[in-house]
C-alpha cells in the first residue's frame, strides 16, 4: 500500500476498466485523485476543468459541502436498512420530493442503482402493466438507432448503438428501433431544436403497421440522445411521437439519464419540450454521481394499477438489495437541496444563450463539420481522419486532458456537458482550449 492516495497505484493490471482501451491507457494512465467544484486534480498536481460533469452527472460540481455532509452523517448513523418489506424514511422522503419536481400526474418512484438498472426496470413496468391491463399481446418494445439506455439486455436491445450490440448474441426478441434524427445535410450548425426532421416520428406508424399496435408495449427513447454524440429532436417531433402513442395505447417511455436534474435548464427534458411521458428514468444527477442510484418515475395511472387485488401479494416481482439504499438517498436529499439553494437549473437555463454562442462561435475552427447545442450540452463534430475514424476526436481528447480540460468523444463528435456551476469565464475557456485543442491535433 502506498502511504499517500495521491500516487497513482504501481500494479494496473487488475482492474480491467470499463468502457476503455486498457493496454493503451495502462502504457500512460491518467488518474484523478481529488476533485472541487469545477476541477479535478491529477496525480501530478495538475487542475483539470470538468468540461463534462464527469460522465454527465456531476451537475452541481465537485465536492459539494451539503452532499459530503450528508454522506458522513448517513454512514455513521443508519449505514444499511434491507430493501424488502422494510423501510427506512430517506427513501420515501427522496421518492417524495422526486415526484415534486416531475411533470404533474407521475407520482410514484422505483429505486434502482444506475441509468441502466432505471431502463430495465423501466421496460419491465411497461410489460408488467400492458400485463395487468389485460393487454398481454403487448410484449414488443421500440427503440430507435443511434439510442444508449445502458448495458444491460434490455437496454442494448432497445439502445442503438452497435459495438454495445454486437457482441452479445441474439439480445431481447421482440424488439424493433425507429431511425436516429440526425440530418446533417439539412440541420449542421443548428442553434438549440433543429427545424428539419419531425417527420421522422412517422416512421413508428410504419412500424405500428408493420407488428400492429396490439402487439407493442412500449417506445423508448432519450429526448436529446447524448452519448451517440449528443443528437436534438427536431422541432415537434417529441410530441408526435407521444400523439401516435397514444393513438396506439402505446407506453411512452423518456430515458432522461442526462437530461434530467437541470441539464436542460429545467427539472426534466419532459417540461423542457411540454411532453408528457408514460415512465422516465433517470440516475446520475439525483445524487451528482456521488453515490451510484437511479430512480424510474411513473405515471399515477401505471402506478395504480399494480395496486389492486390482494393486499398480502407483492405487486411487482422486481427490486435491488439497494433500492433506496440510506446513503444514496441522503446523497441524492442533498443533492435535490443544493440545486434548490444554488438555484442551478435556473442558472443553466441562464447560461444556455451564452454557452450557446460560445460554442458555435467554432463553427470556423479547424475540422468542425458540425455544433449542435441545448441546454447546457454541446456537440463538436469534427471531420475523421480518412480510413481512421474516432482517432482525430481521440487525439483531441488526450490533447484537451494535456491543457488541462476534460472533454468526452464519442466516434469524432466531442461532446460537452459542464456541471451547471460553469461560469462564464470557464466557458471561454472550455471554447479557447477546444480550438488551440483543434488547431495542435492531426
Ligand atoms: N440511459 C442513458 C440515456 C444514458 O446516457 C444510461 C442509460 C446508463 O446509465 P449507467 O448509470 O448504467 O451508466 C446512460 C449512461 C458518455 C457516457 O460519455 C454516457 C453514459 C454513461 C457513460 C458515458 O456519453 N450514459
């Protein structure tokens, strides 16, 4: 054992790190020891900007005083409490102020410990209740392309990205996807929704014609698709999609991951765009990524309906040793509060016409094919090296770390996303280092 946490640790072999090129990052790691407000710090004292919350999630910045409290108290005083038929009053308080801040009618809250446990569950709700409605034909679900709901089975079934795919064998049966809305000829540098698209939505009619509705349960879908590479519904095609949902008796599920908890500069995507869904879930940001939780909101009616029959049954045949776990939710109690104090969601909606103009103003930066923006998340799309995609947005990536920023990419679009803390100046400097960033890179 090292006798301080601030070197980086001898043996890196054990640990086989998700989502990474291993041999690559184990040859020149690079490692985060501490972390405060809008920076992280490296192993050799370096400060970092946290131009990306971390992975999306760390919306109300580092080390937050409320929540590293709230955190200590928790473990000292209640550290565990079983899951099953026994409670404990931070879980219900968390699942009441949650059902606060949803859109009105979706009252009720499932606990789960990611994004990806939220859109298993999620999907299992629907299933369950297309069930109990006496609507068990519906057992098919509709995804779209380019969509990520987690890793799980369910969520690489309905998700669209295909490396998370391919691997895996046959995957849930009975699924189908909708087309991605990216339109690049049509809407490339597009400022917040963009205009050309909303006819896309027609293509679940197409698919409703082809199954027939008797046979779908539910459509999933994140309202801005973020880790494809961050891709805006255009203008009015949320709630075409809702309209032929509820034409078909369709559920219509938001997986609000990234966007909920102030990313758009409101409470959810939902009130962003005055679209109602079905369920929504959501994880990261509840509890600023501190403890790992999810939570998956539902609609009264869906609710309600599990809620008949024998009072000595269980109703739903689903849950985690850690659903509402004490410390995830007196993290996720602070984390509500500090939004709530520091008024961050309305300071993202504040800040989004900055950050707007910021980013488009590299519309004539080196190999930027494309800026799309909403709220306070970002796209540069730069142009792939011929025959080596992903790689230039790679180079970047290491670049960026180098100058001192944290940038995420995914295929050859750098995608952004700070904690809702940003200032304006570290805006400027989240653009300034992306262009020099854009400018050293092959
Ligand atoms: N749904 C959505 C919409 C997500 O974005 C998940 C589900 C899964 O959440 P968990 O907690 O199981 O990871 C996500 C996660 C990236 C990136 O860089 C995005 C995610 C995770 C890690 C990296 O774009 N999204």
């Amino acid at each position: 054992m090292s006798e301080t946490n601030n070197l980086a640790p001898n043996d890196l072999s054990s640990f086989w790190m998700p989502f990474t090129n291993n041999r690559q990052f184990k040859k020149n790691p690079r490692m985060f020891v501490a972390a405060k407000d809008m920076h992280f710090t490296t192993a050799d004292g370096r400060q970092v900007l946290d131009g990306t919350a971390g992975l999306w999630c760390v919306n109300a910045g580092h080390c937050r005083p409320l929540i590293t409290e709230a955190i200590q108290k928790q473990a000292a005083e209640l550290d565990y409490a079983p899951a099953f038929q026994i409670g404990h009053p931070k879980a219900f308080e968390l699942a009441n102020k949650i059902a606060e801040l949803a859109p009105e009618g979706m009252g009720h809250v499932f606990f789960t410990n990611s994004g990806s446990e939220s859109v298993e569950t999620a999907l299992k709700i629907a299933l369950a209740y297309q069930k109990i409605k006496g609507e068990g034909s519906r057992t098919r679900l509709i995804g779209r392309e380019r969509g990520y709901h987690g890793v799980n089975f369910g969520g690489i079934s309905v998700g669209g990205i295909v490396p998370n795919r391919k691997m895996f064998g046959t995957l849930l049966a009975g699924v189908d996807h909708m087309p991605h809305t990216h339109l690049p000829e049509k809407n490339s540098f597009s400022k917040g929704e963009p205009q050309h698209g909303a006819y896309l939505a027609d293509e679940l009619e197409k698919i409703v014609a082809l199954h027939d509705a008797s046979t779908i349960a539910a459509v999933i879908v994140e309202p801005v698709a973020g880790s494809t590479g961050v891709l805006i519904p255009p203008k009015g095609y949320l709630q075409k999609l809702r309209n032929i949902c509820d034409k078909h008796g369709i559920l219509l599920i938001f997986d609000e991951v990234i966007t909920g908890f102030g990313r758009m500069g409101c409470n959810f995507a939902a009130d962003y765009y005055g679209v109602k869904p079905d369920i929504i879930t959501t994880a990261k940001g509840l509890t600023n990524g501190v403890v790992p939780m999810g939570a998956v909101i539902v609609r009264d009616e869906i609710h309600d309906a599990f809620m008949t029959g024998s009072e000595e049954v269980i109703e739903l045949f689903h849950g985690y040793t850690y659903s509402g776990n004490p410390i995830a939710a007196a993290a996720g109690l602070a984390t509500l509060e500090t939004y709530k104090q520091d008024g961050l969601f309305e300071r993202a909606n504040d800040l989004a016409p900055y950050w707007e103009d910021a980013l488009h103003s590299l519309k004539d930066a080196k190999y930027v094919i494309d800026v799309r923006n909403i709220g306070l998340i970002g796209a540069i799309e730069i142009e792939p090296i011929a025959g080596a995609p992903t790689k230039r947005a790679f180079s970047a990536f290491i670049k960026a770390y180098e100058k001192g920023l944290l940038i995420r990419t995914t295929g050859d679009i750098i995608a952004l996303s700070p904690p809702l803390m940003v200032s304006k100046s570290q805006i400027d400097e989240i653009v300034d280092t992306i262009r020099e960033t854009l400018n050293e890179v092959d």
